[in-house]
C-alpha cells in the first residue's frame, strides 16, 4: 500500500461522477483490446463504470476489478451481482496476491497518478499478472495540458493550486506523458502512447457541460479540503465554480489525457 489516501474520496457523488468520466474517455483501442481478450483486470475499478460500457465490446470476457476502496468495491459487487463473469475484490494494485500470467488483458484508467511512487510499482506487477503476449494499457491525466477558452484566470489559479497540493501531497496529475518510459522500464517488449484529448465547443452543448461537470466533480469536491485548499478562501473557489459554469458563443473546453499501452 503506498500509504498516500485518494482525495476525490468515494461518496455517491463521486461514484456517480466515474459514470460520468467513463462515457466522456471511451478509447476505441481499449474496447477492441477487450473485444478480443479472455481474461481482463481493472485496476482501480471504482464502482465498475468501465465494466458497464466494455461489456458491449465483449459481453463473455473474464473480469476482476480491484480496488482499495471497500464502498466501491461492494456498490460495484451489487451493481453487477447478476453478471456471472465479473468479480470484484478489494486489493491494492501494487502488490495483489493473484497469480502470475493469469490475464491477457490489465487495464487502468486515471488511477495511477493517486497512487504516489507506488504507480511504477503497479505497472510492474502488471507485467507480473499478463500471459506471454499479453497488453496494459493505461489511461492518465495531463492536468498541465487542460485548455479552456476564453481564457478563465480564477480558474486557471485554482485548477493550479489544486494540482500543486496533489504534487506536494506525492501524487501527480502530470502523470499522463511519463507512464510509457516506465511501462518500457518495467520489461514489456513493445510500447507506444498516444495523447488523448476530450474536446467539446460551445457548439456541442451536451458534450461541453458534461466536460465542465466532470472537471467540477475532480477540483472542485471534497479532496479541495482534504488538500488544504480551503485556506485559499471561499471566494476564489466561488469564482472558479462561476467561471467553469460559464459558456459563450465561442467558448471551448480540452481534457487532456495520455494512453499508454505495452505488450509483454
């Protein structure tokens, strides 16, 4: 365990939040990973919301979804109690007790960056739990890259403050561009990357809102307390809140996130 307790917590909010973030970061090379796989892990699998939508790809893989977080654990065991190829277990993705070569398919969505040093661990016992031939793949942010247009300056201060106390607290929502050289460290044969960005204009106004909804969630919830970042006062946070909520005319908002996959 890396010791380092994930802010965003995993109240009802939270967990409707990651229904939310699984349909905006849908990756067609994850569901064809899946559509071919026999034997999935998830790392970090919160309430199963990525199970939800990659059972249309694959409808009879073999899932296990872990999780350190036992709420999440036992509201995604309920969800999917009916599903007969799905099991969740409560076990840290650093150091599971599962057998070796024992998936063809690992895969993990931003959970690495809030796991503190213990992520470059995590993809080492990844490596440890594939079959000969088998693929990570990897979904992390790149807070540094997020855009937002017109230019929002409140915002932009308390995305960054929010982001600086991660760093301070020992994780990293930077995480996104660095995933590949240690997936190429940890001894998989074949790597690559890809920058994954989640766009929406003013145009597309479902879209837009469900973006800023799901940035809400990630900065403006409860881990800004657990972070310390109630000492920037109310009012800052008031404005951020106003300024995300905004949409013009010309308006445009970018998530940005890395994909990052090996073969070992």
């Amino acid at each position: 365990m890396s010791g380092i307790i994930y802010p965003l917590g995993h109240t009802h909010n939270e967990l409707d939040r990651l229904n939310l973030q699984a349909q905006l970061l849908q990756d067609p090379l994850l569901e064809l990973l899946v559509s071919g796989a026999t034997s999935v892990l998830e790392i970090g699998c919160g309430n199963g919301a990525n199970l939800a939508i990659l059972r249309k790809a694959n409808p009879n893989f073999k899932y296990t979804g872990i999780d350190i977080a036992p709420d999440a654990v036992a509201e995604a065991t309920m969800r999917f109690q009916s599903d007969e190829h799905a099991k969740f277990m409560l076990m840290d993705g650093a150091s599971t007790n599962l057998p070796a070569g024992s998936f063809d398919l690992v895969f993990t969505k931003l959970v690495l960056w809030s796991m503190g040093p213990a992520w470059t661990i995590a993809i080492r016992e990844a490596h440890r739990l594939l079959s000969p031939g088998g693929t990570l793949y990897a979904m992390e942010p790149a807070n540094n890259m997020i855009e937002m247009y017109p230019p929002k300056p409140a915002l932009k201060t308390w995305m960054d403050n929010w982001d600086k106390a991660v760093l301070e607290a020992g994780m990293d929502t930077y995480i996104g561009a660095k995933v590949g050289g240690e997936i190429r460290k940890a001894g998989f044969s074949k790597m690559d990357s890809k920058f994954f960005p989640v766009i929406a204009s003013a145009s597309e106004r479902d879209r837009y809102m469900a973006i800023t909804e799901n940035l809400k969630g990630f900065y403006m919830g409860p881990a800004a307390e657990k972070l310390g970042l109630e000492s920037e006062g109310s009012a800052l946070r008031a404005e951020a809140c106003k300024q995300l909520e905004e949409i013009g005319p010309d308006s445009l908002v970018m998530d940005a996130l890395f994909v990052s996959w090996g073969q070992k």
